[in-house]
C-alpha cells in the first residue's frame, strides 16, 4: 500500500516487490520500524510521555534535536495539501523525511552518550522522551491517513 500511496498518482508505479517489505530505504516498513522503535524507547524508559506539562523542553539544546521538532511542526500544513489536492504521496514523503530526521538525532547519542534519548539527567531525559512521543504520533497519525497499521512492536 505505502509503494503504491508514496508515487504521484500522475507517474507510472514500478512495483518492486522486494523494495516495498524492506526496512531499509524508502519503504512503508521503514515508517512502521520507526514507530516501533520509539514504542520501544518508551518501554525500555519505563515510562510514557502523554503530556508535555511539567517537561522542561529547554533542555532539548541540541541541533538534531531542533531539526525534528521543526520537522513535526510541518505535519498539519503536510495533510492540509495532501487532503486538498488529493495527494497522499505527500503524507508518506513527509513521513519518509520525518523518519530520516528521527534516524539522525536517535543515532547521535552513538557518538556521545551525552545525546542518548535515556540519560541520567531526568529533566533531560523526559524532554527527550516527549520529543520521542510526538514523533511516535505522527508516525501514527500520518500512517493511519494512509491505512497503514503503527505497530507497536516489530
């Protein structure tokens, strides 16, 4: 289904079977491992961030953590054009672009333990816990427009 929505609707489709199951790369399995894996920074924090009340976001000062939350931000305007020109690969190209931001901070803290999502600093860390819960959301809300299952496990 992702293959099919993530081409304009005014190319030809190449279907390509092996492309479309990978989880690498530009593939519906791709957004639904994304979204699993922050289900599972929530489980393995032990705790799920439903609110940002109380969360102090000024502790989320790095680059990579600002060029996400700028990412999310794009997600009304993103449905809005795809609902009125009746595009839905524009929902799974954000989605695919949302995943790449996500994939980038994530693997930051591999060079800095500093930067990992589950430091030891609390302020820190639920401020990177509620970043890791709004992307989960618009995982989840994103692949849900285009009726697709978020696992929360893969």
């Amino acid at each position: 289904v992702f293959a099919n929505l993530a081409t304009q609707r005014e190319k030809d489709v190449d279907f390509d079977l092996k492309k479309a199951v990978s989880l690498d790369g530009d593939s519906g399995p791709y957004i639904q491992y994304s979204h699993a894996r922050c289900a599972s920074i929530a489980r393995k924090a032990g705790e799920k961030i439903t609110s940002i009340e109380g969360i102090d976001l000024r502790k989320l000062c790095h680059g990579a953590e600002w060029e996400l939350a700028k990412k999310l931000i794009e997600l009304p305007e993103i449905v809005v054009r795809a609902a009125d020109n009746s595009e839905p690969h524009v929902v799974a190209h954000y989605l695919l672009s949302l995943a790449g931001e996500f994939s980038r901070w994530y693997t930051t803290g591999n060079g800095d333990p500093a930067l990992r999502v589950l430091v030891d600093d609390v302020p820190t860390r639920r401020a990177r816990l509620a970043l890791v819960a709004a992307v989960q959301a618009a995982f989840a809300t994103g692949l849900g427009l285009l009726g697709i299952a978020a696992p929360e496990q893969m």
